[in-house]
C-alpha cells in the first residue's frame, strides 16, 4: 500500500522548535479552520453550551484552598471532592481556549481569562510556583522532596494520583499560552515546571521511576512542550526523567506487555515519547511510540475505534471480557489515541493514521455527547443489549468528563495539513480554511452520509502554485475514487489508503468535486471470533434494541455513577445474525430507499422479534440499549451455543441478583471507588485477571445501604498455597484461613458468612480487611462480593 510519505519526502519544513525538530506536514491552528453546519458543528456548540453551564468559581475553589485563601464557592461533588479535586479545572482551561479558537466565543475568553486571574493569585501565595488542587498538597510534595515515596497504580502517599491530578493543570496553561495566545500563562506554566524541577532535583533517578508506577498522566509530554516554548535544555532533561522506562523499554524493543495493564495511564505516557522524539530527534522514543499505536490500533480496537474493558487492556486473543462487560471502550482512552495519532503523522505523513482518527471520530468522539443535554459518557459497552450513562454538569466530575469537554471543541483540528508549498485534506467535515499566510481559502462543502461526496472551493487574490494532496479512504474500493476538476475529470492511479495529487496553478473561483462511494462491510473483532460489526464508509452502524431499565441514564454525584447498572439483558435474548453463508452477511443486507443511512436486516435477523430493527450510524443512537457487535451463527451452531448459554446465564443472574456490591483487585477504578487502603500489598494479573496480595494488608468499603448483607465471596487461584491470613469485617474477626493449593490450576471461589455480631450494626458501609498471618502472605484475590442473607 503506497504511502503518503513517498508523495512527501521533499516536503519537509524547517524545524519547528529551538532543538532543532523537523516536521513534514503541520496541521493548521484551531482559528485557522471553521466548522460549517454538520453534525460536528452541532456537537462543538453543544459542548460550548455545557462548558459554560459549569460555573468556575467551583472548578477554582481546591486551588484557592490549597494555597490557603477563600475560596468564593464550594467544591464541585463527585470526584472533585473525593481526592481528584481541581483536575476538571486544568482540562477547562484546555477546553475555554479550544472554544475560544475554534468558534471566536468571546464568553470562552472572558471565562479562560477569569480562570487565569485566579489561579495566578492562588500560585502566588503558594509563592514557590506551585499550583494545584490536590488535597493536603504542601504535605505530600514536602514527602516527596524529601525521598518519601509510597507509589503505587492509583495513589501516590495515600492520596490519588495527585501526579495525574496536576498534569491537566500543566496541559491547561500550555493551551491557554499556545492555543488562546494568552502570554500569562506561559509564565504561570514555567513557574509551575520550574518548582517540578526543584521539587525533584535531589531524588535520584530510580526515586523518579518509582514515582512514576503512579498514574502521572502525560508530565513528560508537558515538559517536552515547557522545552519547546523556552528553549531550555533543562525543561528536555525533565522530560526525559519523567519518561517511565517500564513501558518504555519493552515498546523499544517491540514488545507487548500490555494486556491487563491500566490503558489510559500508558496512552499519555506515549504521547510523551513522541514528544520528546520529535524535539530531540530520538529515533529510540519514535520507534516505542510507534510499536505502541501499531499495536493498540490494530490488535486491541474495536469498530469504533476505542479500546480495553473496565479501563484495562484485554488480551489480543480474546475479547470475551468486552462482549461481556458493561464497562467497554473508555472514551479518554480515544482521546488519547488520537492525540497520539495527530503526533505521528506530523512526521510520518501516512494515511494509515487518518483512517483510524476518522474512525475513531465518527464513531466513538462523537457518539460519547448527548446531542440535546451535552452529557457525555465514560464507558461504551460493546455488549449486546447494554447502553450508556451520560453526565450532567451539577454532578458529575469523571475524567472523562474533563476529557470531554475538549473533545468536541477541536473537530477543526485535524481536516487539513500543510508543508509550504502543500495543501492535505484529511477528513470530510464541512469547513472554511483560511490559510492566512498564503492568501487562500478553501471552502469544503460536504455531506457523506447523503451524497458520498465532498466539494472544495478556492478563493484567492491571485493565482497561485499549490500541491493539493487529496485522500483516498482505505473505506473507497480501488478504482472507484472520481475526482473532478473545475468540471473536467482527472486520472486516479493511487491506491486506497494512500493520496491523490492535484499540482497545479490555482485561480480564484477553482473548485474540486471528490466521489467517494461508499460500500457495506462486515468486520470481525481483532480476536477472529464469530462476532461482527456492520461499518458504511467511515461510518460503523448500530442499532437500537429497546429502552428499558435504564437505570441512572442521567448520573447522579456518586462515586460510580458513570457505569450503567442497569440489569444485563441475557445473551440468549440478544439478536443474531442467522445465515448459511456468514461469508456473505452483507448480500443480505439492504440500504433503505431514503437521503438518511438506514438499513435493513430482516431476512437474517434471529430471533423474529428483532426482524424490524434498523441499522444507523451509531453516533446518531441515544437514550436507549443497542447492539454493535452480534454473533454470526448458522442454524446448527446456534442451537448447540443457546443450550450452553443459558444454563450459564441462570447462574450468573443468580449470583448478579445476589450481590449487593463487589469489586475486583488490582483495578485501578473499582479500588479506589471502594476506598482501598493497604500496607505492603502488591498487585499482578493471572491468566488476564487482576489479583491483590499482601504480606501486610489490604481493605475496602462495601456498601450495604439496605442491610441486606449476609455473607462475602471471595475468589482465589487454586495454584496459591502457603497463604495463612485473617478476613475481618468492621474491625470483627470472620475466620482464619489457609490455603495449600489443593484446588490446581484454576479460579476457585468460597462463600463465608457474616456473624450476627457484624450485622447487629446496621451500617450503610461496611470495610472488609485482609490482613497476613506474621511469616505470611494473603493469597492473590481476584473479586469480593457482599453478598445477601439467604432466604
């Protein structure tokens, strides 16, 4: 497949940075490129609407209690007031300059300048250059300097992820200086970096490694960034620090240690490397960056371009875990993914690149916002049936909610690219490009989903030499892409997936026409099971099942209200699709007569009940269960898997119906929302599931808010023997267990029941503890579950 790179390799600018980086393409900034009406419009005002509905009083008050001033309004609830305080402030920063650039909204820029004002008052009487609203913060970085480190996944002293916390304080100000062109927060964001440097400069660089099995987020990226903008060797030499050699070193050498790992705290340290790569010109850092987004792309995405289950890498081989969770693709991961992807086409201009951030745009970004409420969601379950949760300003605080308020404020940014004397168009979005430093506008009018085609307009005070790069979607067939001329038709010999170039002289009033037919497919999950998703051009289809029990829709200010609990629809009442030939799924399906993108199924939809079910874009699906993903089955297979399935369901709804609460160790979301707190504890993956020892101990909060509880549910590994430890509930001794491996190699589970002693006092939250017998160890523990008293 011909890359875009070849059409390229004369094109290189000069260097972009004070050390010397070379870029082949750059994309435009955010004021350069406006939105015309389209879905992606709609979304980007709709999105101005919820970030001005927040109120920034509340988004400051953890900075101003930080530095020991009055704050004018109380914390927001939910994760602002539990232990992340102020990290929604520093993505609100990103999100008021994005808006402020990509619409002109000069309400975004009165807000992003009040932020500023006030955060420049809370640094100053910090008066060392700090700014942050991490909880009891002047302790914990006193801790760190001096050399008291106690990291691990999710916490960092007892406290969460305050690295993580602080690293969208950095990102904030670096876009309020590089995106709003606000010169104050350039200096608010060198300060900042320069107390990160004195705050370190003593521990040694095995002290900053072991800071770093903390989530931090993307530090070394930010201090690439701080090095770019100053110039200064010193800000590199952070960077390269707060590079975190456990994943760095394997992805050099091209090896995938990610399965189970926690995706989203690896994403943004690889968008570090690749930042440090392209200031530095670091092959090494390039080459990890590289491995990393071949492997998370093409091996551990679905349809829509997201990724992992319950936040954490499955294992390439199998995706059953996703099919079966109602916590699917995290939308921070996507936005990650396609910060990454913006970095590697700067300088290796591939195609590859845009087929996977238009995938990932259409379908997962843009599905993730409520288009009437501006919500926006955490998890997108793949499994059959399940639907999503949308947030609400009042309550809702998740990371995803501070991801998402950038989300939809830069559609702009990645439809055109340039060298000097080049002009890409990556993406099909209807826009205005004013390339003010050439004299020219480009116009593109576009509407895929009902005339496969995009149209582009030149005006331009003179004429003038321009390389127009035009891409050829993997999604068009070979021989099928038409382009048109002022009228004329030209010759295409690329290839899909690669570019198409129209050099020429350009005179005002120019205009380009692209057809772009767009074909049905069916794709498999990366694992090659039976499951598969239905895609049309760039778009993957969905299809709304029903709407009922959507419990908690709209989230409400708890601490897991971003998970949609509503009862798991049985598999065995999910639709199939039925047919002799699974080879030829799509011959029988059929596109409505009609401008909109609907399709029918009916001949080979199993059960009859879902003979009348359509089949849309997925974005455009809301407020109720859907299906992306169905089985493929023949009538033979299919009643075998319904005989098995269902006595599987029976088991598992009864143990679902049965549990009040549970939790899984060594995952990083469900500890830290039941409270863990450990002493010598280590965590590790078995045969892809999570676990947590200790030779100390290890606790949760589990709630019992109806006093229902009668026992607990423990699950070990039959393998683990010498393991002498003692489970209490509420400071009570429940039992003294031992176990000697006697079960093999295999998940085993045990119920213990709960004294009456315990339950005497009725309580709403009950702390379960594990704690070694002294010379021992806890065995790995891979779920708890509270369970009901029996009947």
């Amino acid at each position: 497949m011909p890359k875009i790179l070849i059409i390229l390799s004369c094109l290189v600018l000069s260097g972009v940075s004070t050390f010397g980086q070379s870029a082949k393409v750059r994309t435009f900034h955010l004021k350069d490129v406006r939105l015309t009406d389209s879905p992606f419009r709609q979304a980007m005002l709709t999105d101005l609407d919820y970030i001005l509905d927040l109120d920034p009083d509340r988004l400051l008050s953890p900075y101003l209690q930080a530095a020991g001033l009055q704050p004018k309004a109380e914390n927001y609830p939910n994760w602002e007031s539990m232990g992340l305080d102020g990290h929604i402030g520093g993505h609100y920063l990103t999100a008021l300059a994005q808006m402020y650039a990509s619409t002109g909204s000069e309400e975004a820029f009165q807000r992003l300048t009040y932020m500023l004002d006030e955060l420049e008052k809370a640094q100053q009487a910090n008066g060392n250059g700090y700014l942050g609203g991490v909880p009891d913060g002047k302790e914990i970085w006193k801790e760190i300097e001096n050399g008291n480190i106690q990291a691990h996944n999710f916490g960092l002293n007892d406290r969460w992820v305050p690295l993580y916390n602080i690293h969208k304080v950095y990102a904030g100000l670096r876009d309020a200086y590089q995106v709003a062109g606000i010169e104050k927060a350039r200096k608010m964001l060198v300060d900042f970096t320069d107390w990160m440097i004195g705050l370190t400069e003593d521990l040694s660089d095995e002290q900053i490694q072991e800071l770093l099995i903390s989530e931090h987020g993307g530090l070394n990226e930010t201090f690439a960034d701080v090095a770019s903008i100053t110039g200064e060797e010193k800000y590199l030499e952070l960077a390269y620090r707060f590079s975190h050699k456990k994943l760095l070193n394997p992805l050099q050498s091209n090896k995938d240690i990610l399965t189970g790992m926690h995706a989203n705290t690896q994403i943004p340290k690889v968008i570090g490397f690749e930042s440090i790569a392209q200031l530095d010109q670091n092959s090494e850092y390039h080459k990890a960056a590289e491995f990393f987004w071949d492997n998370v792309v093409n091996e551990r995405s679905v349809a829509i371009g997201g990724n992992s289950v319950r936040e954490h890498f499955n294992p390439v081989n199998d995706f059953s875990s996703m099919m079966n969770s109602e916590q699917g693709p995290e939308t921070c991961n996507t936005y990650n993914m396609l910060r990454l992807s913006e970095k590697l086409f700067e300088v290796d201009p591939n195609e590859k690149y845009i087929d996977f951030y238009e995938r990932a745009l259409y379908n997962h970004i843009l599905s993730t916002q409520h288009p009437e409420t501006g919500g926006f969601v955490y998890f997108t379950p793949m499994r059959p049936g399940h639907y999503r949760v949308y947030s609400q300003p009042e309550t809702s605080m998740w990371c995803c909610v501070g991801s998402g308020i950038e989300n939809h404020g830069k559609y702009n940014k990645f439809i055109y690219a340039h060298s000097e004397d080049s002009l890409i168009v990556n993406l099909f979005i209807p826009s205005v490009l004013d390339w003010e430093e050439r004299g020219l506008k480009v116009i593109q009018e576009s509407d895929l989903e009902a005339e496969e085609s995009t149209r582009l307009k030149f005006e331009t005070a003179s004429s003038q030499n321009l390389n127009l790069l035009l891409r050829y979607p993997s999604w068009v067939k070979e021989g099928e892409l038409e382009i048109r001329v002022n009228g004329k038709a030209m010759e295409v010999t690329s290839e899909p997936g690669s570019y198409v170039s129209v050099d020429r002289t350009w005179e005002n009033g120019d205009e380009v026409v692209m057809k772009l037919p767009m074909h049905l497919k069916a794709e498999k999950l990366p694992d090659n099971s039976n499951y598969q998703a239905l895609t049309y051009g760039p778009y993957v289809l969905g299809a709304k099942t029903s709407d009922e029990d959507l419990e908690g829709l709209y989230a409400d200010s708890g601490r897991n209200a971003h998970i949609a609990h509503g009862k798991k629809l049985p598999f065995s009442e999910m639709p199939v699709f039925l047919s002799d030939q699974p080879e030829r799924l799509t011959d029988n399906i059929k596109k409505e007569a009609s401008s909109e993108l609907k399709f029918s199924a009916s001949s080979i939809m199993y059960p009859s009940s879902y003979e009348s079910i359509e089949f849309v874009p997925f974005y455009q699906i809301h407020d109720s269960r859907y299906v992306i993903y169905l089985p493929v089955e023949t009538p033979e297979s299919l009643a075998e898997i319904e005989k098995q399935r269902k006595q599987q369901e029976l088991e598992i709804e009864k143990l679902e119906a049965n549990t009040i609460d549970k939790v899984t160790p060594g995952e990083q979301q469900p500890e830290a929302e039941h409270l863990i707190e450990f002493k010598n504890s280590d965590t590790g993956i078995h045969n892809d599931r999570h676990w947590r020892d200790a030779e100390g101990y290890f606790s949760y909060v589990l709630r019992d808010d109806k006093n229902e509880a009668g026992k607990i549910r423990l699950t070990y590994h039959g393998n683990d023997k010498n393991r002498n430890f003692r489970i209490l509930i509420d400071d009570i001794l429940i039992t003294e267990e031992q176990l000697e491996g006697e079960e093999g190699d295999r998940f085993f589970s045990k119920e213990y029941s709960i004294p009456d002693e315990v339950l005497a006092n009725n309580k709403a939250e009950r702390r379960i503890r594990f704690e070694a017998v002294e010379g021992s160890r806890t065995p790995g523990i891979y779920e708890i579950r509270l369970l009901k008293k029996e009947d």
